[in-house]
C-alpha cells in the first residue's frame, strides 16, 4: 500500500503492486506498472505504462514536428468508461496519442 518503485537506465523496469503505489521507469525505453487501484505510472521515452482501476499513466514521447520531448497524460477508469483501461499496456504513438501496446 502506498509503495513506490523506480528504475532509471534505459530499459529499465519498475512495478508498484499495492493500492495508491506509484512506480516510474524514467530512462527510454523502460516499463512502469502500479497495478494496485489509484496507482501511478510513468515511463520515458519508447515506454511504456499500466495502472490500475482510477489510476493514471503518463509516458514521455519524441514530437518530431517541434524537435522536443514532450510528456502526455492520462487517467484509467474502471473499464466501464471512455478512459484508459485498467491493467492493459499502453505506449504513445507518433502523434502522442495513447494506443495498447501490442
């Protein structure tokens, strides 16, 4: 409950398992999971994120058009909403836009 969890280099891999826990994979390319409900999760560059239900996951990406990285955010509902779904994967595609990671 209330844990944290955090991986820094590239590749990196980080899980929060308990409720309102928060894991962060900063480094490209890395995974973050807060699985627990009202979880947070973040990830770099080419990552990617899962929440629980009420969650939020947030990923950074590469905005090609303005040369900079840019950070999107999102909330998960309870899979009954237009929200993100809870405990499925996520990544952001080339125009910054949350898609299942397949």
């Amino acid at each position: 409950y209330s844990g944290a969890a955090s991986a820094t280099g590239y590749s990196g891999a980080a899980s929060a398992t308990g409720d309102s826990g928060t894991a962060s994979a900063t480094g490209d390319s890395g995974a973050a999971s807060a699985t627990g409900d009202s979880g947070a999760a973040s990830a770099g560059v080419n990552g990617i994120a899962r929440a629980g239900k009420y969650g939020c996951i947030a990923i950074a990406w590469w905005n090609e058009k303005e040369k900079r990285q840019e950070m999107r955010c999102a909330r998960v509902g309870n899979g009954e909403s237009d929200l993100l779904k809870p405990d499925v994967w996520y990544q952001l595609n080339a125009a910054g836009e949350f898609v299942e990671y397949a």
